[in-house]
C-alpha cells in the first residue's frame, strides 16, 4: 500500500484540483512527477509537490530531496492528502485501479496527445493493471496545502553546503 500512496496522491490531485480548473489536457500536460521532475506538476507559474498520507500514519511526510520543497517556479506548494481505508458501503470510496479508470473514461474526449502521455506517465510511475490494487478502498479525509514561502520549515539548495550531495528528511506538518 505504502508504494502507491504517491501515484493516488497524484492522481487524486490531477482529477479534482487541475482538470476541474483547466480542463483534461492541460492537466495531463502539467503532470510531471513520473518523469523525474523536482516537482510533481508545474502549473504555469506555480510548482506544486503533492504528498498523500495514511490517516494512521504520524503527521510527517517524507522529503526526498531539497529540490521537492525549492522550486524554481515563481510560485511554490505543498499539497498534502490524507487517505484512510473506506468501508465497502462508503460512498466515496475509491481504488486506485478505479482512480486510473475513471481519468481514462474522462480522457476519451481528450486528445490523442493527452491520452498517449496519461498513459506514458503511468508507464514511467510503475503502474501495472493488479486486481491486487482493488483490494484497498480509501477515501480522502483531508487535504491541506501550504504555501512553499520564507518561513516555510525546509532547506533549501542554496543553503546545503558543499559536499552534501542529497537529503531526505521528515517534515511535520504540525510544523506547516
């Protein structure tokens, strides 16, 4: 589970945040995390790095590397999602088989570009069809986004002294 929590994160962003705002392909166009990218989407001016949490978890996400949290866009977030496990009666619940299936379906009217660099992108994030993936129904309980700005608690590149080559850390959302 904890390997796909980052792909649902994404996902869930890129369906109900980006493509309700600028439409489907523009929001595939955005979506640059399985490539590789600092940030996960880079919508015009603005990076956003998008995290997804277990309801269970303790409130920390992890940070893999200081370019997450520095973007070189003018305008910078964090989004954070929290999932819990959905019952089998609850309304919103969702897989994240069903996640991928319901962007398809919403793609056919998309362009043939968009719909090839969705499924590019699953491609480059590991995404494999499992029946496996339909056996964990969750469902967002909270969403939470900061604004990556002086006083924001992270390092930045610029501050890493010669040297270090790469960081991971934990960042506490208390802290946000």
């Amino acid at each position: 589970m904890e390997s796909i929590k980052g792909l649902i994160g994404e996902l869930i962003y890129l369906s109900k945040h980006v493509a309700p705002v600028f439409g489907l392909n523009d929001a595939v166009s955005f979506w640059k995390g399985p490539e590789g990218s600092s940030q996960d989407f880079a919508v015009n001016n603005t990076a956003v790095e998008v995290k997804c949490q277990s309801g269970s978890s303790k409130p920390y996400v992890r940070i893999t590397s200081a370019e997450q949290l520095d973007p070189q866009l003018p305008e910078g977030f964090l989004t954070v999602f929290t999932i819990a496990t959905a019952d089998e009666d609850d309304k919103e619940k969702f897989t994240l088989n069903s996640l991928i299936e319901e962007l398809r379906i919403a793609l056919q009217t998309a362009s043939e570009p968009a719909r090839e660099r969705f499924e590019d992108l699953l491609y480059l994030a590991g995404y494999v069809n499992s029946e496996a993936y339909d056996e964990y129904n969750f469902s967002v309980i909270a969403v939470k986004s900061f604004q990556l700005k002086e006083g924001f608690p992270r390092l930045l590149t610029s501050e890493i002294p010669a040297g270090i080559d790469n960081v991971t850390y934990n960042l506490s959302l208390e802290a946000c």
